[in-house]
C-alpha cells in the first residue's frame, strides 16, 4: 500500500483509499478507528498499541472524516465495518476462499452460517464461539489460535467488541497463521440479523449511531455522550495548536 493511501489523523495513520482495495489480495491486519476507540486508546495503553501496530486502519466513524477535513483538508470516504466485511466475503465468494468467524454467541454464529450458504455459497468457512470473558487465559487463547490456524483460512473476522478484539489479536498476532485478520466488532450481529444495522437514510446523512442510541441508550449513551465530545474536544485542541503555531513568528523574522 502507498503511503499516499494514509494521512496521519491525530498520531494515527488511517487508510484513505477507495474501499474496494480490500476486494482481493489484502494482508496483514486491519482494525477500524473512531472517536470512541481514539478516546478509549488515550488511557488504555495497550489498546493504544495495538492500534497503532495495524497494517492498516480504516475511517470508522464520522467524527474521523470530520478530523480529516478539518486538520488535513482532506475529503475522505468513511469505511464502516459492514462496508469492509461485505467486500471481503464478496471477494472470497468470486474466489472460492476461506474465512473463520472468532466471537459471538453461537445463535449469532448460526444465523451467520446460514446467511453465507444463501448469499455466498462459494467461501468456505468455519466458527468458534469463545468463552465471554473480558480477557482469556492463556490456555483459552491458545485453543483459540489451534482451532483457527487448524481451518487455515484465508481471512479471519474477529467479533469481541473494542478493545478487547484489538488487544487479543495484537497479543496473539505472531502465532496467528492468517494472511489477512480483520476485528470487526458489531458487523458479527448486523450480519446476522441479531441487531439491526441503521438504514440507508441514516448512514447517508452522517447519523447511523442515532437509531443505534435510542435501541441501545444504555450500552451506548458514553460512547456518544462521553467519547463523542471528548474527541470533538481534542481534535479543537489540536486545531488551535496548529493554528497558534503558524502564527508564532520565527526567531529574527521582522
């Protein structure tokens, strides 16, 4: 991938390239970011990590095009989960590749089974529902990694919410013998019909996490009533920082 692909937005280096590069012939490891992961990531110095140790990164969240125009005057294409996992599948069906589904509950993982074998009969896949815990034992993880490299898929979606998805993988990532790894979160339920996705309308106007609020207010209230103007806060901040810096004459200038 060329660098001209990235732009740094606030210390992270973030995909900014036509989602349909992921189509055919990604590797490597992908995590999305948005304003809740960028807040959560300022105290959480592993998670922090492990987003910074992503092959790539892709822009999650409207706050991130919005810190994008704002800081580098560029105009970028938002990449949800969803849009990232339907390219995927779409190309290891066209293929005939392979993919693993780590995470979730296994009536999730049933309906998913289901959906791949109407609408993408063509991938081979396989499942494993892992023991809900906010982080696993060594024996647990490595369980986990046999059963997944035992299948040797060609991707492998990871589906235990932020952070711990990103921090399991970027713990376990030398023993994972997967081309392409892609944590992905949420898309497991979407997907599978357990949690309904935000319409069209929605996404469109830049408001896909409203319908989310007012079904889940009490799983997501921080997420938009904490992280959301936190990170407006910072990203003012560094607005301003930059603003004052251009101002500031150099030593000797008249």
């Amino acid at each position: 991938m060329a660098d001209k692909d990235t732009i740094e937005i606030l210390g992270y280096k973030v995909f900014v390239g036509n989602k349909l590069f992921f189509a055919d012939g990604v590797t490597g490891v992908v995590y999305a970011l948005n304003p809740h992961s960028y807040i959560l990531a300022r105290k959480d110095t592993l998670f922090h990590d492990a987003l910074k140790s992503a092959d790539l990164l892709i822009p999650n969240g409207v706050g991130i095009i919005y810190a994008a125009k704002l800081l580098e005057k560029k105009d970028i294409e938002r990449i949800a989960g969803s849009d990232l996992h339907e390219i995927i599948i779409g190309s290891l069906d066209k293929r005939g590749g392979s993919c693993f589904y780590l995470g979730s509950s296994p009536e999730t993982l049933r309906k998913i089974k289901e959906r791949l074998a109407r609408e993408h009969p063509g991938i081979r896949v396989a499942f494993y529902s892992p023991p809900f815990r906010y982080t696993f034992s060594s024996e647990e993880s490595d369980d986990m990694i046999s059963v997944v490299n035992s299948f040797t898929p060609d991707v492998l979606f990871v589906g235990m919410t932020a952070p711990k998805q990103e921090k399991w993988v970027y713990e376990n990532r030398e023993k994972i013998n997967v081309p392409l790894i892609c944590s992905i979160g949420a898309v497991f339920d979407f997907y599978a019909g357990t949690v309904q996705r935000s319409g069209q309308f929605w996404i469109n106007m830049g408001l896909e996490w409203l319908p989310r609020l007012l079904r889940e207010p009490r799983r997501l209230w921080r997420r938009n009533f904490i992280s959301t103007p936190l990170f407006l806060w910072y990203l003012t901040v560094e607005k301003v920082r930059r603003v004052l810096k251009l101002k500031v004459p150099k030593v000797g200038s008249a």
